[in-house]
C-alpha cells in the first residue's frame, strides 16, 4: 500500500519522538547536523582530533576541528623538543596556543606527552648523565611542565612507547641509565603536579591481545598493587589495511578495565597502500566502524581521539612512504566513507 504524503511525516514524527529527538529546538538542530563529538556524549565518551600548530591558520580546517570534535591532543606542542629547548629554558608557546584554542571551542586536551624517547632536544641526547641526574632532569621536566597545564588538561600521556614488540622493555635513554623504576616515578610526578589529571600509558600495535599488550596488562597490573597512580591505558591504534584488523581489540579493552583502568584510542589512523582505491576505502570504513563500536561497548573506554582529521595534515606520508589516506577526511577537507561510518557507529545504541 502507498503511503500518504500525511502518513509519512506522521511516522517519521512518531521515530523522531520515540528516540527523544524531538525534545526541543536545540536537540532537533543538534540532530540534523549531527556531529562525532555530539553522538559520543550521548554515550558518555568523547571524540577527539589531534592538531598541530602549523595548521591552525587555516580557516576552512579550524572551523571544523572546532565544531566536529570535544577533545584535543596537541600533535608535537607538548613535546620535551617544544617545552625545554634548552635545559632548564620552558617555552610553552606552541602548547598554550592549542590549550586556548580548544578551550574557545568547549574542548577539553589530552596532554601528550612527557616522558617518550623521540623528539628529544639536543642537549638531553647529546650527553652521558649519570643516574642521579638524569633523575633530576625527569623530575623537573615533568613537574614543570604538568603544573603549567594543571586544570586546563583533562588527561597527559606520562610515558610514550615503553615496550618493544616483544613485551621487553625498549632500551631508551630513560630505561637504560634509569632502570624499569623510571615509569613509576614519572607517574607520581605528574600526580604530584596535577592531582586531578587522568594519567595514561601509551603505545602502538597495543590495540590485539599479544606480547607488546600482555606486557602493559601486567605493568599496569603490578603498578596498580603498587598504588602508583595509573589511570589509563592508551592504544594509539595506528591501523594499516595491509596487516589487517585488530580482532581482539574489544577483548583486550575489557581486561584493562578489569584492572580498574580507564582504556581510551588515542591516535587513530588507518592507513593504506596509495593508489587509494574505492575498496579500501570501504574497507577503512569498516574499520573505523569496527573500533569505535568496540570502544562503545566496553564500560571504561572514554573515547576515542583521531592523530588529526584530514590527510591534508597525516603524519603518515611523511613516516611510511607510498602510504596515505589515512583518516576520516580527504586532503580537500571533504569527508570520506570513513566519516559516515564513525557517524553510524556513534548512533548505536550504547552497549553498556
Ligand atoms: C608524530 C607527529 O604527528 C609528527 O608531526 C611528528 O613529526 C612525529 O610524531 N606516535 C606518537 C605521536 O605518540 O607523538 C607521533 O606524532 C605519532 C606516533
């Protein structure tokens, strides 16, 4: 049978009142313009995007960065190269200015990071030091720097990449002159500085259950009896189409959450071979589907962050060669299958 013109609007009204869409003017403009930060709080969780400062002087890119998303990582502005140039020398420039800018748009920050072997300054890498005082060089840097952010970030990434592949500690200039012991100390550091910051762990290939991940679920395990200050644990979820889909991503969540942890996506990106190709961009979609309804159902995964928004400004070109095409939007800022796919899975209904 036809439908009426009457009767299709009546029942589209009918689902518009079943899924309390039709509360009012704000919540009915907030539907027909949904956006990835929007559908997440209604599960409780944020979406994020990473940026960096270059490119906060454009427009076109700004004005969606500041309305699509509720959470923001500094790309590189937090960096110890960025903050202590030179030893003892803060400059908090290139940090303050995406601070301020996510809190002109209602944003919050995850803080990243502080304690990481890459983007050193020179004068750091440059030098023997001695246990004592590479201690004192940690310690001021990372008490420094998490009191001038206190209050203004909601999370910091303490320590960046603390694992090899298989599980054993990676051999950086903190674990070798410092010893294991450097993590645990960072971490009562920060908590030190800002009480109320979400403190994380973070790494990459952490999203399956496998060697790397086991090694932080009996870290952050060990570190928890320790009643060091641990609040999460962050997988960077730096994906590539030709090593395929983390299968057990939602599994590994659930059992950081049995430890009492917050879990969160941090840097996701999901790359590909170039040529881009209809299919994989399909295929990419699925996966962004896949990760965020995997963080949606499990209770203490908060969110989800993307390592920006637009290939126009991916990292991954520039670190992998011949791949690209990695996140939700193009580089001429029109969105991809991606984006539609994060939009379906954010409108799930909320598992837990
Ligand atoms: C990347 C930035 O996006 C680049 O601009 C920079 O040149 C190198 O670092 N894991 C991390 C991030 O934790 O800090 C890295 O960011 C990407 C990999």
């Amino acid at each position: 049978m036809r439908r009426t013109r009457l009767g299709l609007v009546g029942a589209l009204a009918a689902v518009l009142v079943a899924a309390g869409l039709a509360a009012g003017p704000a919540a009915q403009a907030h539907e027909r313009q949904p956006t990835l930060a929007g559908l997440a709080e209604r599960h409780g969780r944020y979406f994020g995007s990473a940026t960096d400062n270059p490119e906060l002087t454009d427009s076109a890119y700004t004005k969606i960065l500041g309305s699509e998303f509720d959470m923001i990582t500094p790309g590189n502005g937090m960096k110890w190269y960025a903050t202590e140039p030179e030893q003892g020398v803060f400059d908090w420039t290139a940090g303050d200015q995406i601070v301020d800018l996510a809190r002109r748009h209602h944003q919050r920050v995850r803080a990243h990071t502080l304690v990481w072997h890459s983007q050193l300054p020179d004068w750091l890498t440059g030098k023997e030091w001695t246990a004592a005082e590479l201690r004192a060089v940690l310690k001021k840097h990372i008490t420094t720097e998490v009191r001038h952010y206190r209050g203004k970030v909601y999370s910091w990434d303490v320590v960046n990449e603390a694992f090899n592949e298989d599980g054993s500690y990676r051999e950086t200039i903190w674990y070798k002159t410092l010893g294991p012991g450097y993590i645990a100390d960072a971490l009562r550091w920060a908590h030190k500085a800002d009480p109320h910051a979400r403190l994380y762990l973070n790494d990459y290939n952490i999203e399956a259950v496998g060697p790397k991940s086991d090694a932080y679920h009996r870290l952050a395990a060990d570190l928890k009896a320790r009643g060091v200050p641990l609040d999460g644990i962050g997988l960077q979820t730096h994906l590539a189409l030709q090593y395929g889909y983390p299968a057990t991503l939602e599994d590994n969540l659930r059992r950081f959450s049995r430890l009492g942890l917050d879990t969160a996506l941090t840097e996701v990106d999901v790359r590909m071979q170039l040529p881009v190709t209809d299919a994989k961009l399909a295929e990419q979609a699925a996966w962004y589907r896949d990760l965020t309804t995997a963080c949606l159902a499990v209770h203490r995964c908060v969110g989800v962050t993307i390592w920006d928004y637009t290939d126009k400004y991916s990292w991954i070109p520039d670190f992998f060669p011949g791949e690209g095409a990695a996140l939700p939007w193009d580089e001429r800022l029109d969105p991809k299958p991606a984006y539609s796919a994060l939009l379906d899975a954010l409108r799930q209904r909320a598992v837990t």
